[in-house]
C-alpha cells in the first residue's frame, strides 16, 4: 500500500523544523558546563548575584562550584542551594591542608550528604606554592580520599609540582572516580590516568602561548575523558589573561582545545557537557 502523507508526517516535518530552529539558536550561543568555578572568592563580592544569575544568558547552563577551606564548602553548598545550574563539590584546598581535624571531617561528611553535593574537592597537594606543609598536605589529601571512597562520590584533585605523590595516591584508591583538575602533568602520566579511568579538565594555561605540555595532552587524549573549566576568578584564558575570569571565557579555552583537535568549539561545548554530567551525575 501506497504510504500517504498521514498525522505522523506532519508530525516529525514539525519537529524536524523545530530541530534546525533549535540547531540555528544554538550556533548563536552553545551551551557550556564550567566544570571548576570559585564564585565563593572575595573576588565576586561586589556583583556575585547579577554575575552568576547572567551566565545562563551567556551560554553556561552548569557549574561546578569546588571549595577550598570548610567556609568556602559551606558557601559552595549555599550557592548550589540558591541557583538551579550549579552544583557543589566540598573539601579542603591542599593550601589549607593544617584546618584539617577531626571536627572539620565530620563537617565535611555531613555537607557532602546535602542535595547536590556532586562531588568531593578540590583536594590534593601543591608543592609549588607549599602553604601547608607536605607531609600535611599528604595526610589531608588521604582523609577527603577515604570520605570520597565511603560516600562513593567522584573526587577534583588539585595537582601542582607533584606529580609522583599524587600518582601514588592515585594508585592507592583504585575504586576511586576522578578528574585531575587544571592538568598540568605529562602525556605519559595522562595516559596512567586515563588507564586508570580517570578524567582530566584543562582551564586558561591550555591558551597561553608558552602551553607545551597541555595541548599535546589534548592532541592525544580520548575524547570521552576530557572536560573543561575556568578555575574562575583565576588563570584568565589568553586573550583576558590578568582580569578577573569568570565562566563565560570558557570559550576561549573550548576554542583552543577545538583547535587543538582539529574540531569545532561547538562539538567541544557538546562533549564536554555530556562528560561532567556523566562525571559528577548531573541528570
Ligand atoms: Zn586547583
Ligand atoms: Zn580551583
């Protein structure tokens, strides 16, 4: 029998033209999820609220907001409780690694358990900086581990001139989900992670012109691993470097790493956005 032009037709020739008109209004603005923000920071003390309620508008429909002291996860949990599109990760910088005790832990395991409480971070170990001593920073990094193991939530680790420690640590958690944020390691110990199942984010320094070792992690990486973040308010991607970041330069470094691959920034938006919902698991 001849197929007639029936209810059904009509039906997918409307949602097709609904589709290219939701494509056409994408092209003007792809969506973006900054995977690693700090809108608690001073830094946004005078325009936070006008600030983070535009960024919808500006093609950010997620952000993930990572604490750095037990303050800052308390305000990382608030923020996530009064804007729809961010989520919290909660837990103690490695620069902070000496607040660490007994109470300030249970403080961190009772945030965690809060709605949308995604993840716990950032921690790690910074041996460039070296605000708190290593063997602190060591012990710290191993407690926010262990909760993340027991609550089974993903971890954002905070890797700076310490490489080796932070494999190590890497290893000892095998059941653990995690990003190395703002990489900064080689391609030998990107391709350790990745075997690992680890992701890895890249932020601004992946735009400068000095970048050597990031873009040829991005060149080389799976595709599934990768995310992407601003670290706001700090590491300005190129050509921003020196003011305060914020998420909307997500696309400069969207468009670096588009290059990079040899793709397209939307590709780059669209990928990236389905990684960190998988990742952290944002509905
Ligand atoms: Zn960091
Ligand atoms: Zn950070």
């Amino acid at each position: 029998m001849r197929h007639c032009f029936s209810v059904l037709d009509m039906i997918s020739y409307t949602e097709n033209n609904f589709k290219s008109f939701l494509h056409y209004d994408r092209m003007i603005e792809d969506m973006y999820f900054d995977t690693h923000a700090h809108y608690d920071d001073k830094a946004f003390d005078e325009d936070r609220d006008s600030l983070i309620a535009a960024l919808p508008g500006e093609g950010i429909s997620l952000v993930l907001n990572a604490s750095s002291d037990l303050e800052s996860s308390v305000q990382s949990v608030a923020l996530a409780e009064k804007y729809p599109f961010i989520y919290a990760a909660v837990g103690i910088h490695p620069h902070e690694a000496s607040t660490m005790n007994d109470e300030v832990l249970a403080e961190i395991r009772a945030l965690a358990a809060k709605n949308k409480v995604v993840a716990i971070g950032e921690i790690g170990l910074d041996y460039y900086y070296d605000h708190s001593p290593r063997e602190v920073q060591r012990e710290t990094f191993r407690l926010q581990m262990a909760l993340a193991q027991e609550l089974s939530l993903p971890v954002i680790v905070h890797n700076r001139d310490a490489h080796e420690d932070s494999m190590e640590m890497v290893r000892a958690f095998p059941g653990i989900k995690g990003v190395f944020h703002c990489y900064s390691g080689s391609v030998e110990m990107a391709r350790e992670l990745i075997k690992l199942g680890w992701h890895l984010s890249f932020a601004g320094p992946v735009t400068f012109k000095n970048a050597r070792k990031a873009p040829e992690v991005v060149a080389s990486m799976p595709e599934d691993r990768l995310m992407i973040e601003t670290d706001c308010p700090y590491l300005s991607p190129v050509p921003l470097r020196g003011r305060r970041n914020d998420s909307r330069n997500i696309k400069h470094i969207a468009a670096r790493i588009a290059e990079i691959r040899g793709t397209t920034a939307e590709h780059i938006a669209e990928v990236t956005m389905q990684n960190g919902k998988r990742f952290f698991g944002i509905d």
